[in-house]
C-alpha cells in the first residue's frame, strides 16, 4: 500500500577542492576536504513513492514489495548500490518512529548523462533524500538531510545548500561556505567531451587509490592546505588565487589515480584539448580554470565577461563539444507529486 509520495529537484555540486578517499569506508565519511559550487544549470528530478512491505508495486513490477525499486530513466538500477541508504534512512527513521517497515519506489531522472563525470550522483542522492523525507512527511534539519545522503554519495551531502558548500574531513554533513548571490559573475561551463558511462564508479576507484597508490597519504596531506587557502580565496571572490589552487586540487586527485596499480584513466583526447584550451586562454590574459571528477568531462570556471571567449574557442575546435552554462544554484526543491 503507497502511503506517500513526493518529487524533489537537486542541483549537482562541483568540487573546486576535491573529495577523494574515506576516512570510514562504512559510513562514507570523508577523508580529505571539499569545497563545492551548487551548479544552478543541471539538475535531477527524482520521484520518491513509500509503501508497505506488503504492499503492490506500480506498473514497473509485479512482485509484492519486499525490497526497494529505483529506476534511472526507466531502468532498473541494482539495489546493491542504493541499499546502505536506505537502511541508514530507516534506522534513522526508527528512532524517532517506533516502527518503519517502509520500502521505497524511486524515479529518477537528470538534465544531462548520468555516471558519466557530471556530479550526478551528488544531485541523485540530493534529490532522492528530499524527496524522501517528503514523502514520509518527516520535517528534518537541511544538516540532517545532508547526512542523510552522505551515506549514498559523500558529494551529495554538500547539495543542501545554495551557493558554496564545504565538507570537512571526517564530517559527518557539509556546512554552507558562501550564499547563492556570493560571487554573481561566476560561471562554470560544463563541457561533455563523452556521453558514455564512467569506465569505474569514484566510489570503487578511491578505494582503490588507497590501497594501491603511494602517493595517496601525501594526498591526504595536501587537500587540507589546499582548501584553508580556497576558503580565504573564496571570501576575497579572487579567481586568480582560487584557480591553481583548484587545478592544484583536481591534479593531484589524478596523480593518485595515474599512480595506482593498476592506474586508473578517466581522460579521453577531447579532455586533454580542453585542458590545453583554458591554457592557452590564460597565457592569453584570460583568468579561466578547469576542474575534472572521476570522468572525461571539463568543467571551466571563469567570470561572465570571459565566458564569450571561452565558447569562441569551444566553437572553433575540430570536434564541438556539448557544453553547458551555470551560476551558482540554490537547495533542493520539493515538487508537488502527480
Ligand atoms: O561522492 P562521490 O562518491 O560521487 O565522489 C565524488 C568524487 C569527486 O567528484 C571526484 C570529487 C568531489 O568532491 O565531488
């Protein structure tokens, strides 16, 4: 039997300083510092129904409701992934409730590829953690939320807020850094360079940079000056100081990758052209600075008065990528369910 239901939109957050590692694999505590803009121009839209154990399913399955459905644009996701969630959201649930025998049917959909680099499983368990809540009608902290979807995606922790987001190392829920009207002029332009799914999940490729990687602990060390520094770039709103420091950031995450064994490669061709394009931007004058995950996708950062420039060479590349533009967005919103 449904009892509730409830749609949510999330943006995706970006990490200018990086999350990678785990300070506690089981909760999916972080064991570096990230600091995060909500990209206002992409976004999940996930649909959350709670019933009964008992309970039918809907039209997508027949079998009485034992377990918990998601689908990604109609398709079937393993529940494997989802399950640690879940159960974290039900034993929090049942503290408060005395019983919570409640499954979940989850819809989900984004703007742009999913698992492909874009952030999509920040703005995912985003969404489907305030729609959730929604749907069992249980009015709880954006903190609380927060640390709700850490246990899904520790980058998802820091979508509950607008703006700029900080996630501390070994915290449990993110804390805002800056508000959404902070930095007006800031752009992040989004450049798909592959549309297809990521050759290994960033949850499985930390993991193994941990184990394999010798540079990882000299990692660890790194990420936290890295991030005392972007703070007080971030409140001087000084693209200039932010940007090595967040080039700074996402090559050394890769330098783990490249030096585990066996290394791991997410960069195609068109990723490396783009690297070398905001190069040549800022050997040109421009202040134009990349970012990358875990996958080929580019996103650049720059002020609107630069952005003109940066498509003109995007445009004048043999291969035109997909790209697409945002200014920091705001939390996620709770839509009526149909
Ligand atoms: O939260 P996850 O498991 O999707 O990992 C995110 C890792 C990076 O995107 C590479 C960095 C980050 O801080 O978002």
């Amino acid at each position: 039997m449904q009892t509730g239901c409830a749609r949510a939109r999330a943006h995706p957050s970006l990490a200018l300083i990086k999350y990678w590692g785990k300070a506690n694999a089981e909760q999916n505590i972080p064991a570096t510092p990230s600091l995060a803009i909500t990209l206002g121009g992409l976004s999940t839209h996930t649909t959350v129904r709670v019933f009964q154990p008992s309970g039918k399913m809907t039209e997508h399955s027949q079998p009485e409701g034992e377990q918990d459905y998601v689908f990604i644009r109609n398709v079937r996701q393993p529940v494997r992934r989802f399950e640690p969630f879940f159960s974290n959201l039900r034993r929090e649930l049942a503290k408060e409730r005395k019983e919570c025998p409640f499954r979940f049917l989850v819809e989900s959909v984004s703007d742009f590829p999913e698992s492909a680099g874009l952030a999509s499983s920040s703005s995912g368990f985003a969404a489907l953690t305030a729609a959730a809540c929604s749907a069992l009608n249980w009015n709880i902290s954006a903190r609380r939320m927060s640390a709700l979807a850490r246990q899904g995606s520790a980058s998802a922790a820091r979508c509950f807020w607008g703006g700029f987001v900080q996630l501390d190392a070994g915290a449990a829920w993110a804390e805002p850094a800056a508000p959404e009207n902070w930095w007006p002029e800031l752009r992040v332009i989004a450049v798909m360079t592959s549309r297809s799914p990521k050759s290994m999940s960033s949850r499985a490729a930390m993991e193994h940079c941990r184990e394999t990687s010798s540079y990882y602990p000299e990692w660890l060390r790194d990420s936290g000056r890295l991030m005392s520094k972007a703070l007080e770039a971030l409140q001087q709103r000084s693209l200039d100081t932010l940007g090595p420091l967040m080039r700074q950031s996402y090559s050394s995450m890769f330098a783990t990758m490249l030096s585990a064994n066996p290394p791991v490669l997410y960069w195609n061709p068109l990723s490396v052209e783009i690297l070398r394009l905001c190069e040549t931007l800022r050997s040109a004058g421009f202040s134009v600075w990349e970012t990358m995950d875990a996958g080929p996708q580019v996103k650049i950062i720059c002020e609107e008065n630069s952005v003109p420039e940066v498509i003109r060479k995007l445009q004048s590349l043999p291969v035109q990528p997909e790209y697409r533009i945002s200014s920091a967005g705001g939390p996620p919103r709770v839509e009526s369910c149909e």
